[in-house]
C-alpha cells in the first residue's frame, strides 16, 4: 500500500513527466490538470513543489510552467556522459581490432 508521502511523490513525478514533454512552451495549469488527471489544487501545490526543488520554472511572458533549465543541463549532463564512454568504449574496440 502507497503511503501519502508516495502518493504525492508519484504526483509530482507525473507533472515532472509532462513537462519534459514541452520544454519550449511549457504548460498552463488547466494543460496539467488535464494531462495528469490531478486536481487543480494539486498542480498548484506540487508545481510549487518543482519550482521550489529548482526543477520546473515559470515562463517570464506566459507564466506557463515548463521544465527549468537546471534540469535541462542535467538532462545534457547525462548525454555528454554517455558520449564519453561510448568514445572510450569505440578506442577500446579499435585497439582490440587491431591485428598484426
């Protein structure tokens, strides 16, 4: 059985989840609501949840909420990273390849 504490972690994870969704022109709370299926009592409390934990931010003319771009650079983090090794991974590969 989920205790409150999930709950509202699952809700703010499936908030999170659509946000990703729209990084350029974020969502309007009602858009939330409806992709969701919570309430708007909670988006507003759960979205405050995300800009608070730096997660989500505020579009400054539409103040439509997307993803912020904090998370975005972390999202870009996780690329470069798996770049990094697949280049080492491909060296490995060609010294291993290698025949004399």
């Amino acid at each position: 059985m989920a205790t409150s504490t999930n709950k509202s972690a699952a809700k703010v994870f499936a908030i999170l989840d659509v946000l990703w969704r729209n990084f350029v022109n974020g969502y309007a709370p009602g858009e939330l609501a409806k992709a969701t299926g919570l309430s708007p009592s909670d988006i507003t409390r759960n979205v405050a949840t995300l800009i608070e934990a730096g997660y989500a931010e505020r579009i400054p003319d539409t103040e439509r909420v997307r993803v912020s771009h904090a998370a975005a650079r972390k999202a870009i983090q996780v690329l470069n990273n798996i770049d990094q090794h697949d280049r080492r991974l491909q060296e490995m590969r060609g010294r291993l390849m290698v025949t004399n």
